[in-house]
C-alpha cells in the first residue's frame, strides 16, 4: 500500500466533480439560481425608475427598503410553508406570483401602491429559498455539503456580477425603456419556475429521491447516518418550527454571531464610501476594491473549497469572522489606495474561505424535520444584517469618525466569541462525516 493511499486525502472532490456527479433536481436548482440572480433587475433599477417618474431620493430610498423588509418576511415565510409545500412547489408558487407582481410595477398608479408592490415582489420572490436550499442539502452526501453550497454560492454572486449588464442592455433595447426591463425581469421568473415544475421533485417523492441520491453516490457513507427511530420520535415530541430554533441554545449563538460578521461585512458597501469621499481618496480606489472582491470571490471560492471543506467548523467559521473584522480595522489607517486594496483583500480571503461552511451549515444544524425553518432562520439573520449594517455603521461614522473602523473590530470579537460557543470542542465539520463529541445543536 502506497502512503497516499494510507493516508486520508486532506481535499475533498472538485467543484466539477461534485456538480457532475449530482442528483438532476440539484443542477436544476443550480441552474435556478443563477436564472433568477440574471434576472434580479428591481433592485439596481428601482431608484433609478422612481426618480425618473418623479419621486424624491427619499420615496426611493424607503421604496428600496420596501424591497429588503418583504425579503426578511419571504424567508421566514418560506421556512413556515416549505414542509408543507417542497421546494418544487414553493419555487412555481413563488416565482409565479412574482412574475405577476413584476409585471404590474409599471403600471402601478401611485407611490403606496409601488411601496406595497415592490415588498410583495420580494416577499414572495424569496419565499422559495428555504425550501430549494433545504432540498439541495437533502439531495448531497453529507460529505459534499460544502463543496455543493460553495456552487450555490457562485451562481449567485456569478448571476449578480452580471445582472447589471443584462438590465442595462434590455433598458436600451428601446430606448430607455423601464417597461422592457421588468418585464424582462418577469420573464426570467416564469424561466424559473417552469424549471421547478419539470425537474424539482413532487414534495411525497422527496424523500425517495433524496435517499437514492447519497446511495448512488461514490462518496463513502458517514459514520452516524441520520438520527434513529428514537432520536426521531424525541425530536417530534420536541419543539417543532421556530420554538425549536430559540430554543437551541448553541444555533442562536451561530446565528447572533453571523448577525454581527454581517453588520461588519457591509461596511464596505456603506461607510468605506463614506471614508473615502471624507478623506479626498480616488473613487478609483473604491472600484478597484470592489472589482477585487467580485473577481476573487468568482475565481478562488470553488477551488480553496476543495480543501476547506474538511476543515472543523470552529476553524471553517470563527478564523474567517475574525479575518473580516481585521480586514475592516485595516481601513482605520491613513486612507490611501494601498490600504483599501489590502484591506479589502484580507476580508474578501475570509469570505471565500469561510463563506461555502456558513452558508451550508444551517442545513445541518438541526433535525432533519426541521431544515427548512433553520436555514430560513439564517437566511433571515443574514438579510436583517445586511438592512440594519449600513444604518449601523452611519450612525457610528458620525458620532465616532474614523474610530469606527476598530470600533466594528471590537463586534467581529464579539462574533468570534459568540462562534466559539457555537462550536465547542468540535473536531470536524459535521459535514465531513466525522462524529463529534458533542452535538452541534442542544435544546435547552
């Protein structure tokens, strides 16, 4: 015997390995999620279309707040409805009824009615989400979670990096046109939707699917498979829905520490523009920046995923919240272009480092009855910090000038603190297949 073949591989399958040898309702929700982020036109023109009709900044601004309120109500709904529903299901109603929504925005007559429109297209565009990321967990060994939610990770940030040009090119195929563009935007819906219908299993056929995908699958079987007949009677006599989520102590510290890593994430989006505009930095700089973020995050996360996703959970989550907060802290420096290049680099390495465990780790936090509530829980966390995160770090940019930047350093160590109570004494992701020694999650 060879000594590669003595030792255990510290990488775990390709990104191409993982998406080939997939289940075909896990590429069509791939394939999905993409197709929708193409088609995610409302929220980069929406400004834009109200102050061409006459709206004030200030009416666009809370019309676009609109947009990310009803997105938190369409997780936590989605979450409710995706056990009564599945994912093929929930994703035609939602698409659909957005598509209809889409459509109307056009013709909407006054500003409530615009407001109530665009929170609605959110509210029910998202509502498929729990249920599809529930479903593509269900679909995937244990063993290649991370690597297929790393995937999903890059759709989505492939689909957003081009769905500005995509929108820019239907807004001038005539003549400026709004109309073009949200129908465009409906369209891309009914794509969607129609690909749920044809290629998402029936919700009764679910769990036949889910368990022949992992049997086929090449990857060898965990070492614990599921809960027993006993754990599962336990868990329904349990707390059901999001009772259970409040009551798993260990989960809610994950989710309060991701509440805080986001909040510190955005900041690059908000108060960094507001830094550099303060300090007569180049806009140039500022571009340059974001363009790095959205170049590494399509270029490296798949292949370092290759070799994260066998890291322990404590080192897959707490190194990258740290790493954000440093990276954050590092534009405390006189602010010049080379200190917003490196500290941009060292956050965007902890977000592809860390980004494909946090977002596959809702899925197995939980019982299995309880997926979709867990990652609707997360999804909603992660919306509310991305809202409430510019507002945030506004306020303590006036109040505290460039002290902010340690002073959000000081909210990322609350978050890696926060991560370590999360994951006590855990040796391996859970996701890898090797048993812990304690349970990721306990109820209290």
């Amino acid at each position: 015997m060879t000594e590669n073949e003595q030792q255990p591989s510290s990488q775990g399958p390709g990104a191409w390995v993982t998406f080939k040898e997939s289940h075909p309702a896990v590429k069509a929700i791939l394939a999905g999620v993409i197709v929708n982020r193409l088609g995610a036109f409302l929220t980069i023109f929406l400004v834009l279309y109200l102050v061409s009709k006459g709206y004030s900044t200030a009416e666009a601004s809370l019309a676009l707040g609109a947009y990310g309120a009803g997105g938190m109500v369409g997780v936590l709904v989605g979450g409710a409805l995706a056990s009564r529903l599945g994912a093929r299901n929930a994703t035609v109603l939602s698409m659909a009824s957005s598509a209809v929504l889409l459509a109307t925005i056009v013709y909407v007559p006054s500003y409530p009615a615009i407001v109530a429109a665009v929170f609605l297209v959110s509210a029910v565009g998202l509502m498929y989400r729990p249920a599809s990321a529930s479903l593509l967990s269900e679909l995937t060994p244990d063993t290649r979670q991370v690597m297929i939610f790393a995937i999903y990770r890059w759709g989505l940030n492939l689909g957003t990096m081009a769905s500005p040009l995509l929108g820019y090119a239907l807004f001038n195929l005539r003549h400026k046109s709004y109309t073009v563009l949200f129908w465009g935007e409906a369209l891309v819906a009914v794509v969607y939707a129609l690909i749920a219908f044809f290629l998402i299993p029936r919700k009764h056929d679910e769990a036949d699917v889910a368990a022949s995908a992992k049997a086929d699958s090449s990857e060898p079987a965990p070492a614990a498979d599921g809960p027993s007949a006993d754990e599962q009677s336990a868990a329904a006599a349990g707390p059901s829905g999001y009772r259970a989520v409040l009551r798993d102590r260990r989960y809610m510290f994950f989710l309060i520490g991701m509440l805080f890593n986001t909040v510190v994430y955005v900041q690059y989006t908000s108060t960094l523009p507001l830094d550099v505009a303060k300090e007569h930095v180049n806009v140039l700089w500022y571009t340059l920046a974001v363009a790095l973020n959205g170049f590494m995050v399509i270029v490296f996360e798949l292949p370092l995923t290759k070799f994260t996703q066998k890291w322990p959970l404590r080192l897959s989550v707490v190194i990258p919240w740290a790493l954000v907060g440093l990276g954050e802290m590092f534009y405390g420096f006189p602010l010049g272009g080379a200190v917003i290049l490196i500290g941009t680099l060292i956050w965007t390495t902890a977000e592809i480092m860390g980004g494909p465990a946090v977002f596959s780790f809702p899925a197995t936090a939980g019982p299995a009855h309880l997926k979709p509530v867990y990652i609707s829980s997360f999804q909603f966390i992660f919306n509310l910090g991305t809202a409430i995160g510019p507002v945030i770090g506004g306020e303590l940019f006036l109040g505290l000038g460039r002290a902010v930047w340690p002073t959000l350093g000081l909210l990322s160590a609350a978050a890696c603190v926060l991560g370590l109570f999360a994951f006590p004494g855990a040796k391996k992701a859970a996701m890898d297949g090797t048993p812990e020694p304690e349970p990721v999650t306990e109820a209290v």
